[in-house]
C-alpha cells in the first residue's frame, strides 16, 4: 500500500474516531436505559447521540481541522 493511501486511512481514522467513539458509546448508555425502563421513544437514542455528537465537534474540534490540514498539506 502507497505512503499516501496509507496515510489517508489513518487521517480517517483519526477524525471520525472519537465521533464513532462517543455515538457508540452513548447508543449502549441509552440502550442500557431503555431496557431497564421499558421506555422504547425513537427520540430518545437520537438527540443524546446528536448533542455527544455537538459536543466532540466543539471540543475537539480545533484539533480534527489540524489533523486535515497536515494531510491535506
């Protein structure tokens, strides 16, 4: 595999990581509630995954754009 390919795996990697991270991780807390309160509302997973989302794109984000760009360059 090419340096270049290479590199672009580990990039995506590295920038979709912590929002497959925090969805995942967020999903299973959800989920975990919802079996032990028989509470089975759609909006209920959504707007916790979409507000964890949110919140690693204002934290982390910064440094994902810095990750781009040393690709990118």
């Amino acid at each position: 595999m090419s340096a270049a390919v290479n590199g672009a795996l580990f990039t995506t990697v590295l920038v979709a990581g912590p929002f497959l991270a925090v969805v995942m991780a967020v999903g299973m807390v959800v989920s975990l509630f919802q079996a032990l309160t028989q509470i089975n509302e759609q909006t209920l997973s959504f707007v916790p995954k979409f507000l964890g989302t949110a919140l690693v794109l204002v934290v982390m984000g910064p440094w994902l754009l810095r990750q781009l760009e040393r690709f990118a360059i």
